[in-house]
C-alpha cells in the first residue's frame, strides 16, 4: 500500500491545502471570529451613561432671602415707629404710598383682629415646616419663594413675640397705605406681607408651569411613565 493511500484514508490533506470550505490563509478548527457588528456591541464591559446629575440643594439661598428680608422689614419698623407714630401720614411717590404707623393686631392686612396669639402660633408652624421643606430644595425659583414666605412669616412673629402689649400677644407695626392715606384706598401693610404675597404668588406661579421643588418637572414625569 502507498504513502497516498494511507494518508487519504486517514483524512489527512496535503501540505499548503486548505480543508474544503475555508479561506487559505485562515487557522484550522475552533470558532470563526467574531464580525464588527458584534464587536462593535460592547458585550458585558459596554460603559453605562452617566447617571444624571441631580441640582445642588438650596438650602442656604433660602435663608439669605428670608434674613435680607427680615432685616429689611425689621429696620423699616424700627424707623417708622421711631418717626413718624403718632404725626399725619407722609405722602410719597405722588400719592402713590403714605406713610403712617398703625400697630395690628390681627393679621396680614389687618385681617382676624384679636387672634394675635393664634396667629403667632401660626406664623411658626410656617416656619417650622419652610425650613424643614429646604432640606430637599432644588429649585431656584422655589427657594426664593420660600425665602419669601418665611421671611414674611419671622418678621410679623418678631412683633407678635417682643412688641407690646406682651409675648404672643404683641401688635404687628403696620406703616404703608397705598393709593390713600388711612388704608382708604388698600388695607395697610408692611415688608413682611409684602415678601408673603410675592413668595406666594412665585410658588403658585411655578406650581402651573409644572417646576416642581426638587428641580424636576412634573411635564417630565407624566412623560416617562406614559
């Protein structure tokens, strides 16, 4: 029997030819490569996207409004009282604002007389729950609104709280009358409605654009669980 016979018969080929069915040049056995379309998957180490970077937290813008406010309105009293209570109401702006002292005891615009104390137990609670909401703020626009308000709410509670007649019970200095003197034209007020009114208005206002205090937007979350 010849070499050539015995080497068919075994299966084995010749030097330099390739198996039936695959490109000279290419390895005998195991798997063919991988295509680029594969490859270009990534597989198992493809990097994830960064997760998104939520808004830094405004705790400390909503305590520098509410402390440039309450030195605002707690200066302007002091003035006021100081000058002008007990003298005629001083026209300013054309007619536009007098000024003159009135002591409330009621409540924003001269609202709920003879509930001082209730009121002051009010305005803290405000407080209370603002600062507790600023801990999860990611919102401008909400941290200057509720800057506002708690503003607002700390500076009639110093009056309720160190102004006669006594603790809790202490009338509110009221001082701007606007369009006509003696509250003929509006309700006589003071810096810190003013800040509770605006404060208000702004978080209402973000409120039905959808912002929502954690600097989400609650269009966005409709959208994603649609």
């Amino acid at each position: 029997m010849s070499t050539e016979s015995s080497s068919s018969e075994h299966g084995l080929s010749e030097p330099g030819l390739s198996e039936p069915g695959r490109p000279e040049g290419a390895p005998s056995g195991g798997p063919a490569p991988e295509s680029d379309a594969a490859a270009d998957t990534g597989g198992e180490d493809a990097v994830e996207p960064a997760p998104r970077l939520l808004p830094k937290r405004r705790v400390g813008l909503v305590f520098a409004v509410a402390a440039l406010i309450w030195v605002i309105d707690l200066v302007s009293k002091n003035l006021v009282a100081a000058n002008l209570e007990g003298k005629e109401p001083v026209r300013i702006l054309g007619g536009l604002i007098y000024l003159q002292v009135i002591r409330n005891p009621g409540a924003a615009f001269s609202m709920a007389t003879g509930m001082t104390w209730v009121l002051a137990l009010v305005a803290a609670a405000v407080a209370v729950a603002i600062i507790w909401l600023s801990r999860r703020l990611r919102s401008v626009g909400w941290a200057i609104g509720l800057g506002l308000v708690l503003a607002g709410a700390l500076g009639n509670l110093t009056d309720r709280i160190f102004r006669a007649p006594g603790p809790l019970r202490g009338h509110v200095i009221d001082f701007i009358s606007a369009f006509a003197p003696n509250g003929e034209g509006f309700a006589i007020f003071n810096i810190a409605d003013s800040a509770i009114c605006v404060g208000g208005v702004l978080i209402v206002l973000l409120s039905l654009l959808g912002k929502d205090y954690d600097g989400t937007s609650t269009r966005d979350k409709k959208e994603k669980s649609a």
